[in-house]
C-alpha cells in the first residue's frame, strides 16, 4: 500500500469514528389520536425574585424578576407576540410563612394584555396594574397557622378576602384572566410549608365557588388550577378524591428532574434517552390519577425548568437544554397533559430570554416551533431504533398532514428516516411503507459551530437572530422531496411536517 493509499485509509477511517449514519424504521398509527393538548399548550412564567436571589455564587436574575421587569421593552413585548398568542403563568413562590410587602406597583402589562387569551394566572403575585397593597398574602393569611405538633404543617381554612379584592380589581381593569391557580409547592411534603390533602379540596372548593361568584358567565369564567406542586401519589389521590365534581379544571404539578443547578452532570443528563425516559412514571401516574379521580379535568406542568434554583450554570440558556426540553414536550403530551410552562421567560438561567438583553435563547426558538407547528391532537410514534433518537408526532397545526419532532441526542450517529405508515387498530405489522409525492416542510435546528453549549442555534444552517428592527426572525422551513429519507444529523432536533400524510386521526 502507497503513501496516497495509506493517507487515503486514514482519513475515510477518521470519518467513520467521527460520524456514521443509521437507517431508522419509524411507525405512525394515524388512524386515532392517542391524547390531545390544548391548542394553547406551550405556557411560560414569570416570577417574582428579586436581584439578590442567589445561587451557588451566582444572582442570575437581575432585574428580570417581576418587581423590576422591564414591560416595555420591544425585544420582551415583541416576543410575547410571536406566538399569537402566549400563555403566561404569573406567581411565584409564597410558600415561606412570610407576609410580603409590595412597596411598587407593577404596571403597564399591555404587550401581554393585548393577547387574545390572558393569563395563567398564580395567585402569588401578578402582571397587573395592581392596587399599593403594603401586605399581600395570598395563602397564609388570618385564619392559616401553623401547626403546634407538626413542622411545617399549615392547618386552617383559607383566607379567600385578598383574593376577591384582586379579582374585582382585575375585572374592573377589564384583564382577561385564563385561569387562578391557588398555592404554590405546599402539596406533599411541601418545600418550606405543606396543607393537607383535605384541607387542600376545601380551600380548591372555596376559589371555585369565588371564581363562579366574580364571573358569572360559564364562557367568560377563569379555569381553576391546584395543587401547583410536586407529585405525591398518596397526597394526590386524596385531594383529587376530596376535591368534589367539576371543581378543579387543571391539575398542576412541578419538574425540576434534573437537579440542582450546581450539578456538573446536568449536560450528560439532557443527553441521555435513559435518564430522560424515567421521569415519564411521573407523568403518566398524573394522568392516571385524573382518569380515576377527576376525569372532567386535565393534567397540567404549571411549572418546570428542568434544574433547580435558577437552572443549570453554563447549560439552562444553551442548544443542549433543548434536548430536555422539546423531550418533555412531547412526553407530557403523550401522557395526557394539556399545559406544559417553562420556567421562566426571563430572569434565571433557565429563561426561554436572556436575563439582560432578551434576546431569545435557543429554547425560545424550540418552543414557537413547537407551537407552530404541532397540532393538538397527539399520535402514536415508536421506532426500533437506536435510544438516542427520540420521535415524537402530532397532528399538523394548520391542515392537513402530520408533523414530526426528531431529537437526536447521539453526538457521533446521524439517522435517516423512513416512515411507516400503521392503520391495523389490531396492532401487527406496520401494511405499508410512506412515501411522499409532495415536498416536506423541514426545520433543522443545529448549534453554532456543533458546540452544543453555544446559546446561538442555527436553523437550516442560518444563525437565528433579531433583524435590526429587533423583528423575531422569520422562521421558514427548507422544501425537501418527500421521496427521500429524513435525515437527523447528529446533535440536532428537527420539526418535520408531512402534507400528503393521510392519517385519519387528523381528518
């Protein structure tokens, strides 16, 4: 073998370590949907922290917090925009058995008021043009105390009266309010602060009956949301047993499964289809508990950023995040949810907005394509293939056809896609292979340089950045002939929309 032949060797032998391509058979069952979001699904918070609220040496919130937030700059009011319109989860936590002071009022909320649907609204704190209230409790208030024979434990009924003073106030502000949330992290064992179970149905059946007083017509009236905190299957089963009929519209609870945002393992976390999968016991235990329970309802992550205290340093605000993320989207609609907020839209390391600038982070540009682009109506997806491709269908969002998310979390695979199409509601053999005749709608998402921790992401190649009127960027998708393989490239997430795929779950 010559000098040329060897060098030749080296090289072609380089680039099979380096990257290789695996052939992926994925089936469709399109002849029935599976679950159903809402139209709406994509939701976001904003939360109170203040500038000194610090983690692990680091204050990630800035002025982003909602006492400080800046409501009229045109980056924040034009993102908002973009999703025509945006659910926003407003509050924070209050679970502290402290009485705040609200010293400022906070104003000007219009760029999210001009939305068609207003708010997922907490009662912690809100977006308002709200009354100077020196002492605002929500939740521990007069009749609330704390137990004198268990610690953390908060017995007593709750003090609804600042509650419909807000609510007469927002009515009188003409606001439209999406919904009331009551509580924050005090199910279970609670954060700092924790209600029982029965306790807890009774102050749900308290704001239900408020909520149908304050808005009389069933059209107009907010939904009622609870518990608002992490999954405790014997705490659940008892609040939703107490509850009563038609009294909760969301059942709520929080994701912060990857940890504190100090853990150096975070970045491997996101990237491994193993770690991923098992927070889904959570989601389908909630789903599960609503079908016996509360079937009238649905099941709803009112708030998740994935790591804990502001997120993850150097990761939270990075390409990587979205492997987690846009992986949680389409597993909680797998599993019945209807509402999926991420914490946060600004402020944290973990904002869908940089804290100073906001201007978008990857994520933000991952959840307007989802809300783009997947419909409501979800799909049942599998694939035999390597773990670390994730696949996940929907209905499309404007009809007709299918779209598609690909998540590849591989650094070294690439995949190329073939589709199959399963109409057997016996289950069996997938009875044909899908072949487009039509061009495919494709969005490949791809970090600058291939560094993954780069909070630049390129779409079909091109770098997403703000035009110089600070305009979102347009979002176009690349045409490909629908005969051909989808190709996922390594480290990369693409949405896909099939036009001329038939499935009668989307007729």
């Amino acid at each position: 073998m010559n000098f040329k032949s060897i060098t030749f060797f080296v090289v072609f032998l380089s680039c099979l370590l380096v990257s290789k391509a695996e052939k992926v058979e994925v089936v469709v069952e399109g002849a029935t949907p599976i679950a159903q979001t809402d139209e709406d699904f994509i939701c976001v918070t904003l939360d109170w922290w203040p500038t000194n609220k610090c983690d692990y040496d680091q204050c990630p919130w800035g002025q982003a917090g909602l006492f400080n937030l800046d409501l009229k700059n045109k980056i924040l009011e034009k993102a908002v925009k973009a999703f025509h319109p945006l659910r926003i989860r407003v509050g924070g936590s209050l679970q502290d058995q402290v009485v705040y002071n609200v010293r400022n009022n906070i104003e000007n909320c219009q760029p999210f008021q001009k939305q068609d649907k207003g708010f997922l609204f907490g009662f912690s704190i809100g977006c308002l043009d709200m009354k100077r209230w020196d002492e605002l409790n929500e939740f521990f208030n007069q009749t609330r105390k704390e137990s004198e024979t268990e610690k953390n434990l908060w017995v007593g009924d709750w003090y609804s009266h600042n509650a419909r003073d807000l609510m007469s106030y927002t009515i009188s502000k003409g606001y439209k309010i999406d919904s009331y949330e009551l509580g924050n992290e005090l199910c279970g064992v609670g954060v700092s602060a924790r209600i029982e179970a029965k306790q807890y149905a009774k102050d749900m059946a308290a704001l239900k009956n408020l909520v149908k007083e304050m808005y009389p017509n069933p059209k107009t009236q907010p939904k009622v949301l609870g518990p608002g905190g992490f999954y405790d299957k014997k705490w659940f089963d008892t609040f939703l047993d107490a509850s009563g009929h038609d009294v909760i519209d969301g059942v709520t609870h929080h994701i912060y499964n990857l940890g504190p945002g100090n853990n150096p393992d975070v970045v491997r976390r996101v990237q491994d289809p193993f770690f991923l999968t098992q927070i889904a016991q959570t989601f389908k235990d909630v789903s599960n508990a609503i079908v016996k329970f509360a079937p009238w309802s649905g099941a709803w992550v009112s708030e998740s950023g994935g790591a804990y205290n502001s997120g993850g340093q150097l990761v939270s605000y990075t390409f990587a995040f979205g492997f987690w993320y846009l992986d949680q989207l389409g597993m909680t609609s797998v599993y019945s949810h209807k509402v999926y907020c991420r914490q946060a839209l600004t402020g944290g390391n973990y904002a869908l907005l940089n804290t100073t600038t906001f201007v978008p982070n990857p994520d933000y540009y991952g959840a307007l394509l989802w809300h783009r682009v997947m419909g409501s109506k979800v799909l049942s997806v599998t694939h035999k293939g390597s773990p670390y491709l994730r696949v996940y269908s929907h209905c499309a969002k404007k009809e007709p056809g299918v779209s598609f998310v690909f998540i590849n979390l591989s650094k070294n695979t690439s995949f190329d896609v073939d589709l199959f199409h399963d109409l057997n509601l016996n289950g069996g053999s997938p009875n044909f292979e899908f072949k487009g005749h039509k061009k495919r709608e494709e969005y490949h998402l791809t970090p600058k340089d291939g560094n993954i921790l780069s909070s630049i992401v390129l779409l079909n190649g091109t770098p997403l950045e703000l035009s110089d009127s600070l305009e979102i960027p347009e979002l176009k998708p690349k045409l490909v002939d629908g005969l051909k393989p989808i190709s996922i490239a390594a480290h990369s997430i693409a949405f896909v929309t099939i036009r001329d795929f038939n499935a009668p779950a989307c007729s």
